[in-house]
C-alpha cells in the first residue's frame, strides 16, 4: 500500500472557463508504480472567506469539477446555484481506478456552466490531492 498527498495553500488567483480545464496553478499529482494497482483517490477544494450574500449578482450559474486518471474521468461533482452557499464551503470528490506500472497523472479539473459568471475561485483556498494505491487482484 502506498500513499500520495499534495496539498496546495494558495488561492487561486485567475482563470474561469466554461470548458473543462485544470486549475491556473494546475491541481494534479504523478505518480509511479511497479505494478498495476487499484487506486482510491480523494479531492478536497475549501472556499474561503466567500461572501456571497453580499455579492449575489457577481455569482451565476453551477460550478462541476471532475477527476481524472492518466485523461480518463474517474469521478464528477457539481456545485448547484452557489448563491446558496455560505462561508467555509467544501468540496468533496471520491474514485476509484486501475492504474498501470509507470507513471500515471491524477488531476482535478473543473468547468463553469454556459454563460456563467461565477468569480467564486478567487475564493478557493486550500485544495487536497490524496491517492492510496493497492495492489490489484
């Protein structure tokens, strides 16, 4: 069994798209393994400070994120009407995937709905990559 944790403590200081993209300080580990391997992965996104009562016309539409494993999706989340969010929000996601021998690339990327308008990254404080490996039957 082995363990992978990256953790980044820095907002995320620009970027919004409404097409799947990895975040401007990109949210993703490379790990290596000898053999393949069952892979349970976990993925935290905290806002901080968010203060969206008193900005309800900056926030519109849904935010979804994903996870992937070497380009393929592994898990989905959607964030419905952040409007009715409050301060210390979390976002979590959960996976499973078989990873092969080598190197293989774990990454989180995320989306805004079509015609969205969400400036809630900027409020995205700290973000966790976990990944416990192993061995597959």
């Amino acid at each position: 069994m082995k363990r992978y944790i990256k953790t980044w403590k820095n907002r995320v200081e620009a970027g919004s798209s409404s097409d799947w993209t990895h975040f401007p300080n990109r949210m993703s580990l490379k790990i290596n393994e000898d053999s393949t391997r069952t892979a349970f992965i976990a993925a935290s996104m905290e806002f901080n400070g968010t203060k969206i009562k008193n900005e309800r016309k900056r926030y519109n539409g849904s935010l979804y994120y994903k996870i992937l494993v070497n380009g393929s999706v592994v898990s989905e989340y959607h964030v419905i009407d952040p409007i009715h969010a409050i301060k210390n929000t979390e976002v979590n996601l959960h996976g499973v995937s078989e990873i092969q021998a080598g190197e293989n690339t774990i990454e989180v990327q995320y989306k805004l709905a079509k015609n969205g308008s969400w400036e809630i990254l900027r409020n995205l404080g700290q973000r966790n990559l976990s990944v416990l490996t192993v061995p597959s039957n």
